[in-house]
C-alpha cells in the first residue's frame, strides 16, 4: 500500500498517486458511503483532513513538529510541509525508506515548479510529477548518488563531440550553456560553455531522472504499433519540442530555485542528448526563495504570538527583501515589482511594531502577494532550440562507439531482461585478487557518484533487489552512528564501512557525531544530501571545507569468514579510490 499526497493551504488534495491497496483501505474507513465510491480526490481529502489539520495545528501553534505516525497494523504516514503545503506518504514501508521517498517528492516538486507549487493544478504537471517519482527507483542508482562509466575512450569522444556541436546550438540571448550525454541514468560527458555555474551533485541527479522518464517512454512508444510514434517523439509533460523549465539547485541552501531551459533529445535507444540554459535568474530564485521561507516563519511566529522573535525575523526579511529588489533591479525587471516590495515591506514592519488599521496578519497576506509576482517571474518563456543539424552531426561523432554504450546501459548495473546476451561476458579482475566478493559499491557522497562492478557475471545469486536492501540496510547503520557494520542475509555476507577524506587523505572527525545525533538527522540517500551535509558539520564544526565522505559496501560468499571479508573491504577501498581519483581511465582495469 502506497499513497503520495500533497495538499494545499486549505487542506485541498492538490496532488495524488496511490495504488489499489491505498483505496480498498480508504472505502473501509468510509462508512457513510453505502456502494464505497471513494474513488475522488474529494472524499479522500476529507478522510484524512483531520491528520492534516492536527499536524497544521501542531506544527503552527505549538511548534511541536512531528515527522511520521504509526499505526497499529504497521501503517506509516510521514510528513513534511513547504510554503504551506503539506506533504504526505502512506505506505506500508519503513519509516526510513518512506521520509526519503518523501523527501525526493518534495525536491522534484521544486524541480518542475520552484516555489509556484499551484503549477500542480495543471494535469500536465501532475502527470510530469506522476513519471519522475516512478524514475526515481527504475534507474541502476543507489539513493542519492548517480552512476560512473570507466570508460575513457567513449568519454572523450562524447566530450569532443560536444565540444563540437556547441557551436550550432543558438541560445538567442542566452550565453550560459551545458550540454550533457547521459547513457541509461549515468552521465557520459558534460560540456559547459565558459562562465558558467557549476552543477551539484543534485541537479546530476534530477537530470538523470528526467532522462529515465524519457527513456521509459520512448521505449514503451516503440513498442506499439503505432507508426507515428518513436524516437523523439513528443513526450506528453514537455513542450513540442521536448523542452521545459526546470528549477536547479542555487545558493548555500541548495534549494531547486534556479530556473534553466531543458532539452532532451534521444540520440540512440538509452543514449540521450540534453541541452540545459541557465536562464540568468538565478540571483532571483535565491532571493525570493529566501524572503519567502523568512516571511512563512514570521506569519507562524504571528500565529503562535511569539512576538519576542519578531523584530529579529522582520530584520531578516527585510535583507531578504532587499536582496530580492536588487536581483531584479539587475535583470531589468519591472520597476513597480521593486516598489512594490518596498512598500509592502514599510507596511509589514509598521503594523507589526506600531497600532495601525491593518493586523500584522494582513500585511504579511498582502506581502505574500507581493512575493507571487516575483515567483511568476521564475517561470520564462522556453527558448526554441533548432536541434536537427547538431543531433545528426553528434550521431555520426559518436556512431563508433554507439553499440557499446547501448550494452553499458542494458547491463552496466542493471539486471533487467534483455541485453545480456548482447555480448559475451568477462570475468572481472576484481574476483580474480577478493576470492569470495560478489560485488561492490564504492560511494563518495560529496560527489554524488558510485562506482560499481557490472553485475551480470552474479545475475544468479543477486537481484538488484537484494543490493537495494543492502544499500538500505547500509545506510540505516550509518544513520545509528556506525561507521561500519557486517550482517549476514542469507547466503551472502555484507561489509560496509564510511569514512571521511580531505584531499584524497583519509580524516578523523575533530568532534564525532554522537549516535543521538545521527539518528536525529533525515534518513541517509536523498536527492539533496541532507543527511551527508548536517553530518559533515556535526563531525567538523565551521571547518567542513573540501571535506568528503566516502562509502564501501561489500556482497561476499557467506561462507566467507567475517574477519577476512573485513580485511577484504579495507584492501578493497584503497584499490577503489584510485579508480575514482585523477585517472578514471584505470577504471577499465577493474571493470
């Protein structure tokens, strides 16, 4: 049983996906109903507006947040609330595996809508949301981090031939740029045009998203027989020409508020071609992002009638303010929306310090106001991209090397159907120096990139569903606060261990992390890291800078001894952590 819901200020169901299990449960709790039609949102938003009402109550007047629920027969219900929105989880899942799902849904809400979260009254929107939370588990990437190929010959190609096309690709009167090859879920090439910000880890991985969806559903069209479908054939949450606007991470916070155009083109069957254009308004995204979380804590603080904390909150709010004028004063923007700002700013600070006609409460509505027009501004039009020359001449650069990527991405990690009898297999070296170890995943979490062995050569005593629950089982030790851990699952052994680097040399953190505090944190794995970055600050205080941490995690024979499959690991990582250093070519050696 599985529900993810998402209501809005008014406790109206603005978003749903559930499955059968989720309505037969609902159609037993409504007992008014004589023929049990619980099918609408409506009857659905009125069953659980009580939970709703009661965590809105909690949350606002009391400051007394709680993350999750239990129930007597195992059922979870796990919240979150942005911009007065809440997000809710029903399932039968662990409390762990259903606050990262959660967590994920909240990032990719940002992603497609940035902070205009009423986007998702649009069916278009609901239905982009609806493919991208399916994506998130139909990858070959563990939670939280994206794939790596060690393959030097095809990367450089790809990336020359990027290199190449850059100059066909016509932004109008955009100058910032990346252009990125993705192979299944996992990036071959990136290519960024000069002066251009970085991407983070998260915004790999939320393109790595969006190119599964794609992928996921060009395949399904191929497989019809309908003529007029196949490769790039419209997908139904894009524009005509594949193309919409995306919200990428930005600022200290790494909150989805950057808006860029994106394009994805299929190049071959799993080979995707993605243009991404920083649409110049990320100053913006960050500022409004931030006078709006400031201004949603005041109107609590309002609420709650905590006026100690008002004066410091209205202070805040208004550098925030400031920030936001100043970023639009700076795109050219309209100078009204300035003013206006400043204005509802005057009135705000006024009614909350002096007696006036308006109540503290109104003025922040009418701020609230204010800050949507703002918000509307972060979603530009879509440049239109000519794309037919550059994808003809990137498939003639790449034609040498299509065939092998196409077996990459059918089997690199992934065990599904089809594709392993595409070519012969290959014993690995790594069995040939760890006698006993299945498999392995090497993790650096600063990065946001796993190395990992293709597993065909295991197909026979590991499904990916075991390594997913290893993954998680791995994961929840981390989060007790241990920094490595063995168990045994059936006939297989698992060895895990996390660590912590600075400048590839291995580092004690200045002030552990007490267990209490670990498990204080979100569960370990999702989009943004936010398990890995609160961490980080807990192990080394206001000294965090170039710090990374890394993880192993080992499937050895069970009868392997336990000793020796520890001793393996430890040899293991320092073998691993040469082929993620500065000579990825020496992947393939291990590979």
């Amino acid at each position: 049983m599985k529900a993810t819901l998402i209501f809005d200020s008014v406790n109206n169901l603005l978003f749903s996906k559930w499955d059968e299990s989720f309505l037969q449960r609902m159609k037993s709790l409504n007992e008014q109903s004589s023929d049990g039609n619980i099918t609408d949102s409506y009857n659905v938003a009125q069953l659980l507006s009580p939970i709703i009402t009661s965590q809105r109550v909690m949350a606002a007047q009391f400051g007394n947040t709680y993350s999750s629920m239990q129930c007597k027969d195992n059922t979870v219900i796990v919240f979150d609330e942005f911009l007065d929105h809440v997000f809710m989880i029903i399932t039968k899942d662990n409390v762990d595996d259903a606050h990262r799902e959660l967590l994920d849904c909240k990032t990719l809400v940002q992603h497609i809508c940035g902070q205009n979260i009423d986007l998702l009254h649009s069916l278009v929107y609901q239905d982009w949301l609806s493919v991208l939370l399916e994506s998130r588990v139909k990858g070959d990437s563990i939670p939280g981090a994206s794939g790596i190929i060690g393959e030097s010959g095809a990367t450089t190609t790809a990336l020359n031939a990027l290199k190449s096309i850059s100059k066909e690709i016509k932004c109008s009167s955009y100058h910032h740029f990346h252009l990125m090859i993705f192979v299944g879920d996992k990036m071959l090439a990136l290519y960024s045009s000069r002066g251009s910000e970085d991407l983070t880890p998260p915004d790999l991985i939320l393109l790595s998203i969006q190119c599964i969806a794609a992928q996921e559903y060009w395949r399904g069209a191929n497989k019809s027989n309908v003529e007029d479908i196949g490769s790039n054939s419209w997908l139904p949450w894009l524009s005509e020409e594949n193309s919409a606007i995306v919200h990428l991470c930005a600022g200290p916070a790494a909150v989805p508020c950057a808006p860029h155009s994106l394009h994805i083109t299929e190049v071959a069957p799993r080979i995707v071609f993605v243009v991404l254009i920083d649409m110049e308004m990320r100053d913006i995204g960050v500022a409004a992002h931030m006078s709006t979380q400031i201004l949603s804590n005041l109107e609590r603080l309002l609420l709650q009638r905590n006026l100690e904390m008002v004066p410091s909150t209205l202070d805040g709010l208004e550098v925030a303010l400031k920030k936001t004028t100043d970023a639009l004063r700076k795109n050219k923007a309209n100078a009204s929306i300035c003013a206006r700002l400043t204005s509802r700013m005057l009135e705000l600070r006024k009614s909350c310090t002096t007696t006036t006609p308006l109540t503290p409460e109104t003025t922040a509505t009418a701020m609230h106001t204010a800050l949507d027009v703002v918000i509307e501004l972060l979603k530009p039009d879509i440049p239109s991209l000519k794309m037919n020359q550059p994808l003809k001449d990137l498939t003639v650069l790449l034609a040498p090397h299509i065939e092998f990527l196409r077996v990459k991405a059918m089997r690199y990690f992934s065990l599904g159907s089809g594709g392993t009898d595409t070519c012969s297999l290959t014993l690995h070296k790594y069995l040939e120096e760890f006698p006993g170890l299945v498999h392995f995943i090497y993790v650096d979490r600063a990065t946001g990139r796993f190395l990992a062995p293709d597993m065909a050569d295991c197909a026979d005593m590991l499904t990916p569903e075991t390594v997913r629950a290893i993954v998680r089982r791995a994961m929840s030790s981390f989060r007790e606060g241990y920094g490595a851990a063995t168990w045994r699952r059936g006939a297989l052994h698992a060895c895990a261990v996390q660590w912590w680097e600075k400048r590839g040399v291995a580092l004690r953190p200045a002030r552990p992390p007490h267990p209490a505090a670990a498990r204080a944190l979100p569960p370990p794995g999702d989009l943004r890291g936010a398990f890995y970055k609160q961490l980080l600050e807990l192990a080394f205080p206001n000294d965090s800078q170039g710090v990374s941490i890394k993880e192993l995690i080992c499937i050895h024979l069970g009868l392997l001894p336990a000793s020796t499959a520890v001793q393996q690991a430890r040899r293991l990582a320092h073998s691993v952590h040469e082929l993620a250093g500065d000579n990825p070519a020496v992947a393939t050696e291990l590979l």
